[in-house]
C-alpha cells in the first residue's frame, strides 16, 4: 500500500473504455517463471496477520498499517466458489493533521492471478476530500479496471477493459503484499525479472525488485536479522517510486518505507510464531423434541446450544475473513466522513466504480 497519497492526474479519460496506445507491456520469461514455481503448499505457511506503526521521521506515531492474508473463497459471476487467497490491508494516519488512510482487499489465485480487487484512499483536507477508488475484476477472459478520482466536488471516472492474457505477469497490489512473504521465505529475489503492475495513476507498466543483501535490526530490545528488498514501479509518465521492505525470515514485515518520502512503517515488537489453523468439525446433535419451557434439563441445553452458535459463528468469521474486512472498512469510512445520508453513502462506499 502507498505510504504518501497521490492524486494528481495530468489526464484522465471519460467512463468509456480507453483505446490502446502503443505497443503493449509485458512481463518477462523471468518474472512469469518465478510466478509459476509458487505452490499452494508453500504459501499456505505465509497465512498471517501483522501491524506495523507509521511514525514521522522524528519518530512521532502517526497512525497503524495492517496487513492480513487468509485462505478465502471467491464467488464469480455464475455463482461458482474457487477457494483462494485472500488479502485484505488497511491503514489509517494523518498527513499534516489531515485524517487520511487506504484500505485494500483482493482475491489471488495460488498463482496470484488477480480474481477481484478492490482499493481505496482518502486524504480528508478542510473543505476539500479527496479519494480514489480503483477496482479489477475477471470476467469472460476479460479484466476489466475501473478508477474513480474524487478532489473536491470534481468526479473523473475512467475503465479499462482488456484481455486476461496481456496481464500474464502481471502483480497487483495485493499480490505483491504475498510474493513480498514468498521472497522473504526463500531468501532469494527472482534475478533480472520484470512483472507488470500498476503505477499510481492506474496505468500499466512495469516493476522490478531488487535484493539489498541482510542486515540486524533492533526491535524492542530484540536483535533480528532482516532480508530487505526493493521493488521500482517504473511509471512510463515521471520518475519511477521505490519502495524497500525489511522482512524477516518467516515473512512478517518489519519495516517498510518510500524512498525521498518521510516517516517510515515499523514493528514495535517481535511477531509470535504462527501457528496453523486447525478447523475443527460441527457439533452433531441427536434429534429430539424440546420443550424447554417445562424442562429444566433442555433448558439448560438450550443454553449451551446458544453459545455454541455463537462459537460457531465466531469461527465462520474467522475462516472469512473478508466480512469483518468489510463491515471494518466500511464503518471506518462512516467515521471518518460522518456522511449525512448514511444509506446513499454505503451505496456508493460498495459500488464497483
């Protein structure tokens, strides 16, 4: 996710798709290869939950970066279920006092083919919000991107229809959050490969990562030896961004910052191991008829029975976790813009652009 928020955009086209413009990008044989050594196997032992603090470069707390990646389910438009990754990152701070923050959920295939994604950042200025929407979604060997662009009372909307093959290579936002673990679990970055992505004015182009070797870090008190990386998302319009990462081992990210940005984000305190999730089976009742009413026995049951639901439904929520992700987001956005119309808001919060 962007560490500093950027809205500008020297030109942006109407809600009509837009019409192809040169050559089209493409990832290398490098890149696509190492896409295609992940196994499920091996990122299912990278499904964790972190947070990390944004502090100022004098080191003052300036807001939570959280980031999660579960096993999920995504549902096409047929209505077919294909089990998935799913990531789900969020942030919220200040910028000169300014409330801003972003928030990110994605579906990957094991591949990390993008399935859905949707992105979303704010910065809420005196009389002047500004926000940004972008989405991508599968359809019909199509993906398709839509982003929205809010500065004041000013709207510009713009999509992207193209084929799901001219994206092979390609790395969203949320995809990189995982492949990031992946480099971090192998020690290695994939020597001279170019991925496609994203820049921040939605428009494809192509990125590169980068080993910057080892080194030890302090973390409360803790030593703990870090493999940093850095990716260059090289924008075909301006200078290209970098980003460097400090992961450890596992794959849990200690710190992370923009390149010429200020403030950076860093953990506080050595993660805990994880553990793998264990899913344990329903609870099989026998049938028979309650009256409760008259029965202090079934009623005592009937006791029971209810806070096993309620167990059962704390666990559903567990193992998706893109509804808590939702319903979060959701009322975080509410709060931070206190809308009077909290119907028309929720409405335009889900839309798809």
């Amino acid at each position: 996710m962007s560490q500093k928020l950027q809205f500008s955009d020297s030109k942006t086209s109407g809600p009509d798709e837009e019409p192809d413009r040169g050559e089209p990008l493409k990832a290398n044989a490098e890149a696509i290869l190492f896409l295609n050594s992940l196994q499920e196997e091996e990122l299912q032992l990278l499904l964790f939950s972190e947070t990390l603090v944004m502090v100022s470069d004098a080191g003052e707390p300036q807001g939570e970066l959280s980031i999660q990646v579960q096993r999920g389910r995504h549902q096409d438009v047929f209505g077919i279920f294909t089990h998935c990754l799913f990531v789900h990152a969020s942030s919220r701070g200040s910028i000169d006092k300014s409330p801003c923050g972003n928030t990110l959920q994605g579906y990957l295939s094991w591949k990390m083919e993008v399935l859905e994604e949707q992105s979303q950042e704010f910065i809420k200025l005196q009389n002047f919000p500004m926000e940004r929407k972008l989405s991508l979604a599968r359809k019909d060997d199509q993906l398709i991107i839509n982003r929205r662009t809010t500065e004041g009372e000013e709207v510009k909307k713009e999509k992207t229809t193209k084929p799901s093959s001219s994206f092979e290579g390609f790395v969203s936002e949320a995809a990189n959050l995982v492949l990031l673990r992946v480099m971090a679990w192998r020690q290695t970055v994939p020597s001279n490969a170019r991925f496609l992505a994203l820049d921040a004015r939605g428009k494809l182009c192509h990125s590169t990562y980068e080993a910057l070797g080892s080194q030890v870090i302090q973390i409360n008190q803790q030593q703990a030896k870090v493999f940093i990386v850095e990716q260059n998302i090289h924008s075909q319009e301006g200078i290209p961004l970098s980003y460097q990462f400090y992961l450890l081992s596992d794959g849990h990210l200690a710190k992370r910052f923009q390149v010429g940005s200020p403030g950076c984000c860093m953990i506080f305190k050595m993660p805990s191991m994880r553990e793998e999730d264990e899913i344990e089976p329903p609870p099989v009742f026998g049938k028979k008829d309650l009256v409760w009413e008259d029965d202090p026995e079934l009623y005592s049951r009937f006791i029971e029975r209810k806070e096993e639901l309620r167990v059962s439904h704390s666990r559903y929520l567990g193992q998706h976790p893109e509804a808590k992700a939702l319903i979060s987001d959701f009322l975080l956005f509410v709060l931070l813009r206190q809308p009077d119309d909290v119907i028309t808001f929720a409405a335009e919060h889900f839309s798809p652009d």
